[in-house]
C-alpha cells in the first residue's frame, strides 16, 4: 500500500491536501474552542454592566410605575431577570425558575432605588441569563463529532478537487513524456491553459516538433547514409572485380607477347622468320596499350568531377558527329544507319565524354550486328529518350543482366575478333553514371535496344 502511494503523485497530493486541511481545520476550531467562549462572555459581561449601569441612573425620580416598566424593559432587551423589593414587599422581572440552580454563577448588579412618590427605599438586583463562558465551552464541545465529520468530509472533497486539478495535466505530460523516451514525437499537450503547467505545455510541444524534425532530417541522412554506403560497397566489389578482370585480359597478351619475343630471340623453328612474327608480336603490344589506356581513362573517370565541366549542347549534332565518324565501319559491314531525333533537343553533359559514350552506344550496335542489318537512333521531345536499336540479333536475359560488366562477352559475336576491349559498355556506364543518367539494354521485337533517359 505505501508503495503504490509513493508511486502515486494523485495519491500523494490527495493526501497533502487532505491531511493539511483537517489539520488547519482542526486547529481553527480549537483556537475557537478556547478563546471564543471568554471573548465572548468579556463582551456580554462588560454590555451588561454598562446597561445595568444605564438602568439604575434612567430610575432616579421616576414613579414606582414607570420604574418596573423601564425593569421589565431591561431584562426583554437583555435577556434579564430583576428582582425589585424591601422589607415589606419584593416582585420579580423574569422567569427566575430557568435560573434557580445557577444564581451563584450569575452576573448580578444590585444598587438601592427609591421612587418619587414613596421615600421608601428599595433593593434592585439584575441577573443576567446570557450563557457563561464555560456552558459555551461545553456547547462548542458537545458539536465537536458533527464538526470533525464535516470538517473530514470537507477535506476529502477538496483533497479529491485538488488532486484532480493539479494532477491530471502532470498526469497526460507525464504520458506524454513516457511516450517521448519511446522516440513517438507524434503528440502534442493541446492545453489553453497559461500557469506554468501550460508552459510546460507549451515546451513540450515545441521540443517535440523539433526533435520529430530532427528525427526526420536524421532518418533522411541515414538513409542517404545507407545508400551511400552501399553504393561504396559496390563500388568496392567493382574495383575488385576490375582489377581481377583486367590482370586476366592482360595476362593473355602479355603471353603470347613474351612468347613470340623470346622464340625469335633463340631462333626457334619458324620463328627465325622476324618479318613474319615481329609484326604479330607488336600488333600484341598495340592491343596492350590500348587497353591501358582505356582502363587509365576509366580510372580517370571515376574520380573526375564534371560539374563545372558540363554545357548545353544539341542531342541531334552530336548523334550526327558519331554517325559520321562511324560511317566509315558501317559501310564496311554494309549497315545501314537512321537517325530520327528532334531538331529542339538539347543535354547537359560533358562534352567529350558524352560524345564517346555515344559513340561506343552506336559503335557496338554496329559492330554486333550482321551484314546487311540496321541501326535506328531514335529520340522526341515528348519522352526524352534516346534508343540505340540494332536489327538482326538478340540476347540471352542472363547476358542482359551482365552487359556493363568489365571484360565481360555475352557471345562469339562479342569476343575480340570484333575489334573491342570488352570495356566499351563499362566505359558507358561510367560516364553516364556520372551525369546520372538512367539507361539499360533491353531485346525488342527487331533485334537489342540501348534506352538513355535524358536530363
């Protein structure tokens, strides 16, 4: 029981109040047990005497007549008994039966009077009936059950008030509290009120707007955080995958390289023959360096910045730079190259960048198509996107899944026969990465179409 009131602030208040009202209540009722009853019976005493006093000097020189009207009179208007007599006759003013047992305790005036029309003189003595200040006492004491019971009551019904008003706002701010340490930011104290409860209030509720903010801003940024993180990683796992990719395509070259170096050095066999393997040997070494070269571009790329590097340039000039650079290999194959791209379109890109993703877009879809195949590029205000479309040939979806790997052939038609370094769609994937840029490769009813969703 003590326990659940200690954790009980509605228990505690109701308690405080309950206790310091009885408490005050009784105290008051015993200040006026005490002092009432003599203040009281100095009050009425002193009163008495001054209008006893008034009463003996109104009787000098009034007849006998007037003299008991002005008695009786007296004890009507304050509550007296009077005896009035002498030697050969007494009357009395009053009801002297309801004061027969208490005449010792009685405040009594006696003097001598004597009327105008008899010499004769007589004694008057005023009794006052107005209750002692010890049967007030006595009476106050006989209320005190009836007055303890109101006094509890009273007390119980403040206390129950009290607690009520004072603690069920702490009571809500306390939920609402408990609620904050759960991170739910979503409540507010609603009150009107302007005490310091409606402060308090009122604090709550802007902290909690300001922490739900930055709650908020916090989540964002984690979850860019998050985002961030695991784009590191994969870019990580990449780089690995890169440089696991690029030792192996090197290590072919570089083989055969060596290889043909060192038969012609010791004369072996055919090899003696230089003018027959020396060009095959450097065509080896050109094939090397272009490679490194395109993986140096590539790092280059990957940590370049082209903000400050990027113009407004029209889509249909530069697909037309391409397609007349690449003319040359498209007659080779007999490929027919239409271009069909709104004369208003314009980007925001790296010029020389963007210029050679494009051209490795439209230079693959060339170089993997058949004789006598066509190559569509495609582009209208309304969707923004550009659509590289060669006709003739088709994927794998597994190898649609892996076409922006490093090094990575989906088919013969892919292998090195056909000129390439197996870097050109990663080298696109980069730069268009890095003006973030949406694309992907997908197979269509004619043959594999290249989406590039402009900015």
């Amino acid at each position: 029981m003590r326990k659940k009131i200690s954790n009980s602030l509605s228990a505690k208040v109701f308690l405080w109040v309950f206790t310091a009202l009885t408490l005050c209540s009784i105290l008051i009722y015993g200040i006026v047990l005490i002092f009432v009853p003599q203040s009281y019976q100095l009050t009425g005493s002193k009163q008495f005497e001054n209008n006893a006093g008034a009463l003996f000097s109104a009787l000098e020189n009034k007849s006998y007549e007037e003299g008991t009207t002005l008695i009786t009179n007296f004890c009507i208007e304050n509550n007296a008994v009077a005896m009035l007599g002498n030697e050969k006759n007494s009357v009395t003013f009053g009801d002297f039966e309801t004061i027969a047992d208490d005449l010792s305790t009685a405040q009594t005036y006696t003097t001598n009077v004597t009327f105008s029309e008899d010499k004769a003189s007589y004694t008057l003595s005023v009794i006052s009936l107005t209750k002692t200040a010890s049967e007030l006492f006595s009476l106050l004491l006989r209320f005190i059950p009836l007055v303890l019971t109101v006094i509890l009551l009273l007390s119980a019904l403040s206390a129950l008030i009290c607690s009520r008003v004072i603690v069920a706002p702490i009571a809500k701010i306390s939920q609402i509290s408990k609620r904050m340490t759960e991170l739910d930011m979503t409540w507010r104290c609603d009150t009107d009120r302007k005490d310091e409860i409606g402060v308090l209030s009122s604090s709550l509720d802007t902290m909690a707007a300001r922490l739900q903010s930055t709650m908020e801003e916090l989540e964002t940024a984690n979850q860019q955080l998050t985002k961030d993180v695991k784009k590191f990683q994969r870019l990580e796992e990449q780089h690995r995958n890169f440089f696991a990719a690029v030792s192996h395509e090197l290590k072919t070259p570089l083989t055969i390289l060596k290889g043909q170096l060192e038969n012609m050095i010791l004369g072996f066999g055919d090899y003696q023959n230089h003018d027959k393997y020396l060009p095959q040997a450097l065509k080896s070494a050109e094939d090397i360096e272009y490679l490194v070269k395109e993986i140096l571009s590539i790092t280059k790329m990957e940590t370049m910045n082209i903000g400050s590097s990027l113009e407004t340039l029209s889509l249909t000039d530069m697909v037309s730079k391409v397609v007349i650079e690449l003319q040359p290999l498209a007659t080779e194959k007999d490929i027919a190259i239409f271009q069909n791209i709104s004369e208003d379109i314009s980007v925001s890109v790296n010029r020389n960048l963007f210029g050679k993703a494009l051209s490795n877009i439209i230079g693959n879809a060339i170089r993997h198509s058949k004789a006598d195949a066509k190559v569509y590029a495609d582009c209208d205000t309304d969707t923004h996107i550009l659509v590289v479309e060669n006709t003739g040939v088709f994927l794998d979806e597994d190898n649609l899944e892996n076409m922006f790997t490093p090094f990575y052939r989906a088919d013969k038609s892919r292998s090195k026969a056909t000129g390439g370094s197996g870097l050109g769609l990663y080298i696109v994937k980069t730069i268009l990465d890095l003006h973030q840029m949406e694309y992907q490769i997908t197979n269509t009813d004619k043959g594999v179409a290249f989406y590039l969703k402009l900015n």
